[in-house]
C-alpha cells in the first residue's frame, strides 16, 4: 500500500495526472504526479478542467471517521449482500498489501467455499518508504514480495500469486504493458468475476487498477468487482464521493475475520514502522487496520436492480415441468427437508403460515406438526399439485396467494419462507418482511432457508435474503446452519433455547 491521491475518473475525462494548480502539496508522494516524496494537504473544492473530483489526505493522520462512525450509519445495516462467486475469480491488487487490507475477508470466504482466487500483484511495492535510511527500494520490493506470498498463504493457501513488478506509483505511466500483461494471464479461459481496486479510491495507481480492470472485464463478460481502500481514510459518511448505491458486503465468518487479520499482519513493512526515523513510519495507520474488526467486506458493484417475479415467470415455469426443482427425488432436497424440520424449536405449532409451498412436498411434512396450515403459492398449476397430495390433511389449506401483495392475517405461530424470498426485489422483501412480523403471535417463529448460489433470473440472492430478514424482522436468532449450498435461519420472537423451553436448562 503506497499512500497517494488522485482524482476520481468521469467517462469523459482525459488522462491528465498532474495535480492542479490549486492544490498545496508538501510531499509529492501522494499526489498524481510520479515523484518520489510528495503528500497532499489540500485539494481543490471545485471539480478540476480534467473532469476528476480530487481527493486530498494524508497518510499519517488518522481516517477521517472512526470505524464506529461508518458502522453507527444507517444506511450500514442496509446494505445488499453480494453473492460470491462460484467461477473463476481473479483478484488484482495494485500493491502487495491491498489483498489483505481491502478483500481479505473475500479471498477467506472464497477459499473456504472451495473457489480459491487467483491474486495478481501489479507493482512492487518499493516507493512506500521514499528516502528509508534502513531499506532501499530494491530490497523492499523484494521483501514486499515475500510478504504477500505469506499472506495469500494465510487467507487461501491454494491461491495461486503472480507479481508482476511493475514500478509503484507508475501505473499510469505503463498503463498499456500493465494491461497487456494482465490481459496474457487472464489468457482464454472464462473468467467469472474480476476483483479490482475502486477506480474512486483517491489513488493514482488504484484508479489506473480499476480501469484497466474495467476495461478487460468488459473484455472477457467477467463481472466487475471494485473494493474501496483509502476511502476509509478520507472519506465519511456523509462525503457525496461514498458510492452508497453500489456498495455491497459479504459477510464474513470468524476463521474468515481472523485470517484477514493475521494476513494484514504479515505485512510487516507497512504496518509497522521500519525503525524510529520519520521516514520509515508505519504507512497504515492503526485506525485503518481497526476497520478490519469489521465482520464485513464492503465491495463496489454496479448491479442493476432487478424487479419481483410475477405469476407468469412461475407459470411459465410449472409448464415445462411438474417438478422443477426436484423436491419429490433429489436426495439434496429430501435431506435439506430433514434439516429445517429438526430445526424447528417447537414440536408441534397451532397456526402456521407456508409461504411458496410449491408442489406442496414440505407442506406434508408441515401438516404433522401443526393444528392449522395455509400453504400459499403464485403458481396455479403448483397449487393444484398441492391440494392433491394434502387432500386428506383437513387442517390443511392450499391457496393462490402473493404475499408481496398481502401477507395473511394472522396470528401465525410459525412462518415458513422456504427458496421463495430470492424471488421479491429488495423494498418488496422488506415490506413482506415487515407484514410478516406484524401478523406474528407474540411467542411466533419465522424459519427461513434459502439457495446460496447465484441464480441469474432472481432479484437477490439466499445469503441478501437472510441479511434483510436478520435486519427486518429483529427477531432472536436461535439457529444458524449454513452450507456452501443453503443457509437456514430460524428467529423467534421467544429467545428462549430449545432445553429452557422443555425446562432442561
């Protein structure tokens, strides 16, 4: 990570790098203008002639908001859920370092789920300590080297790394030889996600990053993923430079949490300092590396937003097969089954609400647990498979019903959302959500489980579904059980475990 800033790129803007007439600087170190040694301490308000907004900061502050700040901000918690990617997925970093400081936590995640990443280094990394006294440049680059080998071996030890050495700070200067290079490793083989530096991000040679990583993912069809890193220093909340549409998050376990950390911390030379002269300082400054406490990698995706299924997309469906999803023989669905109903708290429930019951193969499985059960679906064709298979349950009823239209009256005492929340668009999952808690008895239960992999027809995907549930519904979470296939959650409004509900406990 070398210190810098720049100015934000428009479609329009010509590739100008030297910083404006208006901006003081007192160490051209993080200025757009290679040099060795500048820092930017003030910047222009007014949007420069090249069409870049500039970002000013200086490394050796501290950010300008806390990490509680950023976490205490409302739009935090709402923010989408990114799927993760299940193809090839490339991970480029601008300088060693930003692997671990900006996805980390992705790279985890990714390797836990059996997708390893490849990482591709672009620089070497030798200008983050101009003028050391203790280590030149070519001995940094080469320890610089050693230090995100050791890292990408702690987040994801089957990740293959490739430095490209590149000089730091001169992306911009071998903008073509660095695109050629990274387009002859990318080869010809489908690439499913690009994972690239924010072109926002304030520094030169992580803005150069990102376009060229635009520019090869527009290339290849690979989705584009950009990660923020020094907007963490400069930025706030409320800064209009904070791309809050596109921000996404994966959420992260704790081996995940964990690993980033002890991955940022083999970067030795740039959170530490090298010896006590000024020159050899630290480069991240501790309240950045607190941000990594965080549970969370926070991504930058332009995706459209897509709108709620409607009746005809399931009819459509239902027409080319009875069964499409394989509930009545795959050994997938019949174990999933077995799973959310031992998940349930209760043994038996009076008034149960089943929401998407499809051709209605779970719906039997509910109707023995239950005194009362509307099982709803959009599908006709769906419902009338449903009916057949539950004629004999009398407290059983199957009905056409759209709840992003109109959830039932309740009281219901359990709500089940099996593999249907991935079908409302974001505000209709909330809305339902919000209908769902209303009509909930006071000791009601929601179990929900869902699909985690992406599916390119629905508006959301299991994991974004879960998330706003979690958010939504501000319920007790008494089970979490998550496979790299399915998540399920059970939330209940008694908090109470299964053992102290029996008295056991």
């Amino acid at each position: 990570m070398t210190g810098g800033a720049d100015a934000a790129p428009t479609a329009a803007a010509p590739d100008t790098d030297a910083p404006t007439a208006a901006v003081r600087v007192a160490d051209p170190l993080t200025t757009d203008a290679p040099t060795a040694a500048v820092r930017v301490t003030d910047a222009p308000t007014a949007v420069p002639a090249s069409g870049r907004t500039r970002v000013a900061f200086d490394r050796a502050d501290a950010p300008a908001a806390s990490d509680e700040t950023w976490t205490a901000d409302p739009r935090w918690t709402d923010l989408p859920a990114l799927a993760l990617p299940t193809g090839r997925t490339v991970v480029v970093a601008a300088h060693p370092d930003d692997e671990s400081l900006g996805v980390g936590g992705l790279v985890a995640e990714l390797a836990a789920r059996g997708n390893p990443p490849e990482v591709v280094v672009l620089t070497d990394g030798a200008a983050s300590h101009p003028g050391s006294p203790t280590v030149d440049p070519a001995r940094l680059a080469t320890i610089r080297a050693e230090e995100v080998r050791e890292a990408v071996a702690i987040l994801s030890p089957a990740s293959s790394v490739t430095l490209l050495g590149h000089p730091d700070g001169g992306l911009a200067e071998s903008r073509t030889q660095v695109e050629d290079d990274l387009r002859r490793l990318l080869g010809t083989a489908p690439v499913d996600t690009l994972v690239v530096p924010w072109r926002g991000d304030g520094h030169r040679d992580h803005r150069v990053a990102g376009e060229i990583g635009a520019t090869l993912a527009a290339e290849t069809g690979a989705r584009l993923v950009e990660y923020p890193l020094w907007m963490w220093h400069w930025a706030t909340p409320d800064d209009p430079r904070v791309p809050w549409d596109r921000l996404r998050v994966v959420d992260l376990a704790d081996a995940s949490v964990v690993r980033r950390h002890r991955a940022v911390a083999t970067h030795r030379t740039q959170v530490q300092p090298l010896s006590a002269d000024p020159r050899d300082a630290a480069v991240v400054h501790p309240d950045l590396i607190a941000t990594l406490d965080r549970d969370v990698d926070l991504l930058v995706v332009d995706d459209a937003s897509r709108p709620t299924l409607r009746s005809d997309y399931f009819d459509a469906t239902y027409a080319r097969r009875d069964d499409p999803w394989g509930f009545e023989d795959r050994w997938y669905e019949e174990r999933k089954r077995a799973v959310t109903l031992a998940a349930l708290p209760d043994r038996r429930y009076g008034r149960v609400l089943e929401v998407g019951c499809s051709i209605g193969v779970l719906t039997a499985d509910l109707a023995t647990r239950c005194d009362e059960l509307l099982a709803l679906d959009v599908a006709p064709a769906a419902v009338a498979r449903a009916r057949e298979r539950v004629a004999s349950a009398r407290h059983v009823r199957v009905e056409v019903g759209d709840v992003a239209a109109h959830v039932p009256d309740g009281p219901w005492d359990l709500v089940v959302l099996s593999e249907v929340g991935y079908y409302l668009a974001r505000e209709d999952l909330v809305r339902t959500a919000r209908a769902v808690r209303a009509s909930l008895a006071p000791r009601g239960t929601v179990v929900a489980v869902h699909w985690r992999h992406p599916v390119a027809d629905y508006p959301l995907t299991g994991d974004e579904v879960h998330r706003v549930l979690h958010r939504t519904l501000d319920l007790a979470p008494l089970v979490r059980h998550e496979e790299a296939d399915f998540m399920l959650d059970v939330l209940a409004a008694d908090p109470r475990s299964v053992a102290r509900r029996e008295g056991l406990a």
